[in-house]
C-alpha cells in the first residue's frame, strides 16, 4: 500500500511539474496563466512535501 501511495505522488508531481512547464511562461503576464503557473507551482510543492514524508514513512 505505501508502494502504491508513493508510486502514485510521484508520477502525479511529475505531472504537474511537466506541466507547470510546458505553460509558456511569456504568457504568465495574463492573469489567468499566471494563476495556473501559481496554482501548478503550489501543486507541486504540497505533492513533493507528501512525497518526503512517505519516503520518510518508509
């Protein structure tokens, strides 16, 4: 199960953080890019904090 829980964050931060570049970052000077770079960029954060504790947990 710890497997699957980590497996699973890992692929899923990998994700966002592909995706949070792949967004054109020229573009972030509109509002609405720059609240989905913010919002990938905490995404990120929180995954890759629970990431740590479950390689801490293991």
């Amino acid at each position: 199960m710890k497997a699957l829980i980590l497996g699973y964050t890992f692929v899923f931060s990998i994700g966002i953080y592909m995706c949070a570049i792949l967004v054109d970052i020229n573009r972030a000077e509109d509002a609405r890019w720059k609240q989905i770079v913010t919002t990938a960029e905490l995404h990120y954060k929180l995954l890759q904090n629970s990431y740590d504790i479950c390689m801490e947990s293991l």
